[in-house]
C-alpha cells in the first residue's frame, strides 16, 4: 500500500517518539534511512508528502553521506511534484551557519558577528583582536566541533594538532561570543506550522550539546550521543519558559518563514545589556516530551495533527 508519508531521518533514536505517534494514529508512512540508499530521480514519488527531519551533525556520527543524500534526494521529489515539509530551502539554511547570519542580518535580527573561513591566515586578518570567540563547524548541530577560543595563538594551534576539525567541507566560522548569566541559560523556542508550540530556557553549565533529545541530555544526566568536545560539569537543564518576550516569538516566526521552516527551532541567547541575540536555526526539531507535558500536551501528537492536516492537500483533496 503505497504511504501517504514519507519521513527521511537518519537518526533512529530521535525518531522512535514520532514513530509511535504516527502508528497510534494509524497513518500510513514509510520511513526513507539517509544513512544509506538510493534513488532514481526520473522515477515517480513515493508518497505526496515527505517530512525532512535530515541532521547536520550527521557526520559526527560517521553517517557523513546522509547530508548531501537528503539535499539531492528533496530536491528530486520538489521537482517531481512531491511536497516536502523542511525541504530542500529549509536544510540548506540549516546546515550553513553563514546563511542563517545573513537571514538575520536581512531581516534586522541581533546575531553574533560571524566569519566563514577556509584557511586560517585570512581569518585572522579579517578578526584581528574580537577574542574571546566561537570556533564552529559552517555544517554545525549537536555541539560538534565547537570551541571557546581566547586568542589567534589557540586557534592556529587547535587546526594545526586536530585536523580533522575542518571536516566535512572545510568550512569553519569564528563567531562572537556573548557572556552571559549562566543561571539563565539560552532559550529555545519550538515552532510549529507557523506558530509557537513552546519555549524552554536551557542551562547548559558548559556543555555545548544542547540537543533537547531525551535520548541525548536524558533527564538527570547520562548523556548517550553526545558529539561535543565540552563536557558540562553537570547535567543540561531543561525549563519550561511561558513568559518568553512577544518580541522573541515574532522573531522567531520571521526567520520560520523567511527560511522555509514548516517545523524547527529557533535559539536566542540574552546579552548582558538586555538585548536577544539570536545565533541558531534548526530544521530538524528534536521535541522533548517533559516540556510539552508541562505545558499540557504531548508534543509529537502535536506534530502529528499538523502532518495529517498536511496530507489531504498533499493529495490533491
């Protein structure tokens, strides 16, 4: 029976939780692994509707193929007729720190100063002396490959003793960094069609992977994917955050829009002199279940709901 959704995920675990949401509902998906397959792009689309929930930080995990795997295969089904929630726009955003700098910057939104680089003597003669700051992968997610950096002496002596760091295209960022109060964290606000399904504040106490996967920052500790250099000395927080400002919503629904996002989140941080500097676009939404419970639903339900609201124009009715 042929589905009418297609999901494309590479991480199993992450996906368990939307899995059995759409099985309780009895909706007929398929399930596209970018770890690995194939696809004939003359050939007719699997299903009408396909959900992208790709990662950048594939690579990470060894799964490097995945990434360009999903961007060819959207793409495919946009031109074969086939809608893709998250598509192709949306990933491409995703997996470029540059592009999402230069949305925000487009659009009047407060982020950090960022630099793409891909040799490390022009970056410096372009930074000069704005350290401390961020070193991050232009393919980001997770935390991977992130470090804080005091000066040009650390960076040159970091991609000098590790390499490998310039993987997967050779494209890192310096971005500035922002002190800010460790007992308040970064917030992360969670959108869905269009809307705000909830935010949370998130205390990092150092850690740099702030996936909101249970599998990942499992309540109480005991991490099981973490892909971050920095290890926090205690368990990341997760708080549920009902006041978060009107301003911060209407932000983050401006960026939704303007990159295509059908699902994502969408991360800001508050700089010492009260302003909201936002600094990270995630298409592919890790959902954590303890949030939305606090705030009196299950959030997978929730994106289920929207997915078979989805599927009826999909097909034509």
């Amino acid at each position: 029976m042929q589905p009418d959704l297609v999901v494309l995920f590479e991480h199993p675990e992450w996906q368990k939780p939307l899995f059995s949401a759409l099985g309780r509902r009895g909706v007929r998906f398929g399930r596209f692994d970018l770890k690995w397959g194939a696809f004939d792009p003359d050939g007719a689309p699997e299903a009408p509707l396909y959900f992208n929930q790709a990662s950048p930080s594939a690579y990470a995990r060894g799964n490097t193929r995945a990434v360009p795997l999903a961007l060819a295969l959207m793409r495919s089904l946009e031109l074969g007729g086939s809608r893709v929630l998250n598509g192709s726009r949306a990933f491409a955003l995703e997996v470029s720190k540059s592009t999402q700098a230069a949305l925000m910057q487009r659009l009047g939104i407060a982020h950090p100063r960022t630099l793409v680089f891909n040799e490390v003597d022009a970056a410096l003669d372009r930074w000069e002396d704005r350290w401390p700051a961020l070193l991050k992968p232009e393919q980001g997610g997770s935390g991977a490959r992130m470090f804080l950096l005091h000066s040009a002496d650390e960076l040159v002596r970091l991609l000098r003793d590790r390499p490998e760091l310039w993987l997967p295209d050779h494209l890192l960022t310096l971005q500035e960094y922002f002190d800010v109060d460790p007992s308040r964290g970064i917030v992360r606000m969670e959108f869905l069609g269009g809307d705000l399904l909830y935010a949370m504040r998130v205390i990092s106490h150092g850690a740099f992977n702030l996936c909101p996967s249970e599998t990942c920052n499992p309540e109480g500790g005991g991490a099981q994917c973490a892909v971050a250099e920095t290890k926090p000395s205690r368990p990341v927080e997760f708080h549920p955050y009902p006041g978060v400002p009107g301003a911060a919503v209407e932000a983050g629904k401006r960026l939704m829009d303007e990159g295509g996002l059908d699902v994502g989140g969408i991360e800001y941080l508050e700089a010492r002199d009260g302003r909201l500097v936002f600094y990270d676009i995630n298409a592919n939404s890790n959902l954590r279940g303890p949030i939305g419970q606090a705030f009196g639903f299950d959030p997978f339900e929730r994106v289920v709901d929207f997915l078979v609201a989805q599927i009826s124009p999909a097909n034509g009715a």
